[in-house]
C-alpha cells in the first residue's frame, strides 16, 4: 500500500495559474529551500514582500522555529493545515500505509495541491482525488471529528464501509482549514440551507463558508457545548463596533449550533485571493506568546501601505480584543490578502471570540502585547499605541468598541448563548478600563 503514495522532495508552486517557484526539502537540514521562478520575477508580484522580495535567489530560514514554520518559509508554511488537519492527513497516511513521521512538510503541501486556504497551489498533487461536491451530513461528521481528536491515528486503519466513507468524507473537507479547532470547509446554500463539501466546485447557488464543529470533545482546548453561539453573539458584538468581518451564521442541528463564516479568500465568482497572516509576512512566530505587539501589526499595515483607515480598522480590533477578553489573539489571527493585479489589503476580521482561561497555559494572558504589556491594561496603553501610529479619533473609537461590548447581554440573547456563559463572560469584560474620568461605557442605540 505504502508504493501508492511516492516519495516527493522538490514541490512546485503555484498562483492564480502561473508558476510561482519551487520548494526543495532538505532532509539533513530539514528545511525548505525555496526559490522563485524567473519568469515570475520578471512579473514583479510582491507575494511576500516584508520577508521575502520577489529576486533571484533561494529563500531559507533555518532557524525560524520548527513548531511553528515546520522549516519552511512562512510564505509556504502558512497553507500547511494546522492541529486538527494535520491529524486527518495522519489518518488518511496510516490508512495507506505511509508513516506520519515519514511524510515532509513539503509532501503536505502537496497533499493540500489545490486545496488549501488563499490561493497557493502544490504540485505533484498527493491526497485523495477530490471528487464531486457531495452532500454531507453535519451530525456525522461532528460525531467522527470528536472520535478523531480522542484517539490514536491508527484508531481507523480497519474502517470499511459507511464508517470508511464517513472517514473520507471528513478528510476531504477538514484538512485545509487551518487552526487548531475542528473545522469544515463547506459549500452552503442559504436559501435552502444545505451543505455540501467545499473543496471542489459546488453547483449554482452554493456558496463558500468555513464551518467550525460545535460541542466536539478536545480535552486540550476545551471547548464547552454552546462556543458557536458564544462566536456568532462576538461577531454580532463586533459587527455593533463597526469591526469588518465576513457574513457569519449558526447552523443547528442535534442541539448543537455550529458557527459558520464566509471564507474570505474567494471572491464572488470562486476565484481564489491570497492570504497570508502576519505570522507568514513578518515570520513572527505565533507560538511565542508575548513575544510580539499589536505594533508590529500597525507597522506591517504602514510598510504595505494600506492606508489610515486600515489602521483606525486595526485599532479597533486591538481595542475589542482587550475589552471583550479575546485574549487567543496571536499573530496567525491577523491576515492581508492580494487579489490578482490588486494591492494588498487587510482581511476582514476573524477568530474573535470569547478567549480567557486565567489557569491556561494559552490564554491566561493576551498572546500579543499591547504597549509592552499583556494584562492590567490602562486606558492610557491604548491611547500611547494610537499616539505612536498618528491614528486620528482614538478616543471615538475606544468609546464605540466600549459602547458595543457593554451591549453584550442583548447580543448573547440574540445568539441564545446560556445564561450562565452570559454571566461568566460578563464578568471578564474590561470595560471599566475605556472609562474616560467619571464616566460609563454607553451602550449603543439601536
């Protein structure tokens, strides 16, 4: 079985349907030696421009953490799958044969080939044909995603049957969808609400979404049964701030209430954009918790040019992290994305929820600092970041982030979040720290 899936050390890159450059895997290094190709040189696309400037020449960065880049130039590492895909490629590996230890960061790009996250592509490709869009049924597979996070990846090496077509139907559509959560990459139909698996080309009417398993059992993170009411009542939360995010929904079923994004990196005719996160552009290492700043964010916005209201964008969301206690907000939580013979641009918001474990490891403290700290804010923290970047309105815009979160009870009823996360949450809010001397966070009209 193992001869099914050969040996790849060199992998070549793609984007938007021109040649990108290669990635050669160094196995006594372990690194990645990447290098553009000429013809995309002579294009001129700054595809990673903070680290990594379109030249001739090879790209590699040895001593990038092995955790977090895997040995491999963020550029590349970034459409690796994350915790929980990486465990359903350890899966589908076992079941071929192939040991997990054995297959390269290099081969997993190219078990993603064509569908991964953004608008990168690997070839040769080594994952499972993707087939048609198929309908998939969400209580099954939320089901089989608990199972997968509880056991060892030789747990269904002898599955056959419905359980093996069950089994597949999780690996196609929950590898590429990054982070350490169970997710789905799915195609949605909002008129008639079904759901399809999202790695291929869906038939009329369906649309792109991201869909993350609620009540699924993951001892290392946590999660209680009810977090996808607790996200989409933070998205309505930060929608009242005037935060930009994607169209989110809850998908119920079961008890359950699943909570759904649009991806952000298709366009409306499904073609693809490029993402990369602050992680990737600047390799600022997202496991290093506090050793990087939302400056750093502020100043990457500056070295692309975005523009002021790029960075009034990234004021509030700093603003609402602190505030709301969204405190898992590591650099692979930012993201810019490039439309072909576009300019770069901030993505909408995504990831922000409630994310505050005083005894965690993770989140007991923010994972990026805000004017040298990650906890006991002051109101003079913010104002000192705003006054360092010249972010017009700072004091308007701490108020309107503030107004919004003191709202949360009217956005967690919206959303049926349980009275006792109401309460729970309520308790951690930092609101007292936007009041300016003698006064209130306001509540927004409406």
């Amino acid at each position: 079985m193992a001869a099914r899936i050969r040996k790849v050390t060199v992998a070549s890159v793609r984007l938007w349907g021109r040649d990108l450059g290669a990635v050669a895997w160094d196995e006594p290094r372990g690194v990645g030696n990447f290098e553009y190709e000429p013809a995309f040189v002579r294009q001129g696309w700054a595809v990673a421009p903070l680290m990594m400037p379109v030249r001739a020449g090879i790209f590699s960065f040895p001593a990038l953490n092995r955790e977090t880049f895997h040995g491999l130039p963020g550029l590349l590492a970034d459409a690796l799958p994350d915790r929980f895909g990486n465990r359903l490629i350890d899966l589908w590996l076992t079941r071929q044969g192939r040991a997990p230890g054995d297959f390269t960061p290099v081969e997993r790009l190219c078990y993603m080939g064509t569908r991964g996250m953004g608008a990168l592509e690997f070839k040769p490709a080594l994952g499972p044909a993707p087939g048609e869009s198929v309908p998939v049924e969400v209580a099954e597979l939320t089901e089989l995603a608990s199972d997968i996070l509880r056991h060892q990846a030789n747990w269904a090496v002898k599955f056959k049957g419905a359980k093996a077509e069950a089994l597949n139907a999780i690996i196609r559509v929950g590898t590429s969808a990054g982070g350490n959560r169970a997710k789905a990459v799915i195609a949605w139909n909002p008129q008639t609400e079904e759901v399809r698996s999202g790695q291929v080309q869906a038939p009329e009417g369906f649309e792109p979404w991201i869909l993350k398993f609620d009540g699924v059992n993951d001892a290392a993170l946590g999660d209680p049964k009810g977090f996808g009411r607790i996200e989409f009542a933070y998205h309505k939360m930060a929608r009242a701030a005037a935060i930009v995010m994607s169209d989110c929904r809850l998908l119920e079923e079961s008890g359950r209430a699943h909570f759904m994004t649009r991806r952000f990196d298709r366009d409306r005719s499904g073609g693809k954009i490029h993402v990369q996160s602050l992680c990737a552009l600047g390799h600022y290492d997202f496991n290093a918790s506090g050793e990087h700043g939302y400056e750093q964010a502020f100043a990457a916005i500056q070295r692309l040019n975005l523009g002021h209201e790029a960075m009034q964008e990234m004021f509030r969301r700093m603003v609402f992290n602190v505030l709301a206690r969204n405190q898992d907000d590591h650099t692979r939580n930012i993201a810019f994305l490039l439309e072909q013979n576009g300019p770069w641009r901030l993505s909408p918001a995504f990831d922000l929820t409630w994310s505050f474990n005083p005894a965690g490891s993770w989140t007991s403290r923010h994972e990026m600092s805000v004017n040298g700290k990650r906890d006991e804010f002051t109101r003079d923290d913010l104002s000192t970041v705003a006054q360092q970047f010249g972010i017009k309105d700072a004091n308007d815009l701490i108020e309107q982030v503030a107004s919004a979160v003191a709202d949360w009870p009217r956005h967690a009823k919206e959303a049926a979040v349980s009275a006792a996360h109401q309460k729970e949450i309520a308790r951690t809010h930092r609101l007292a720290l936007a009041m300016r001397r003698g006064g209130r966070a306001r509540r927004s009209k409406h």
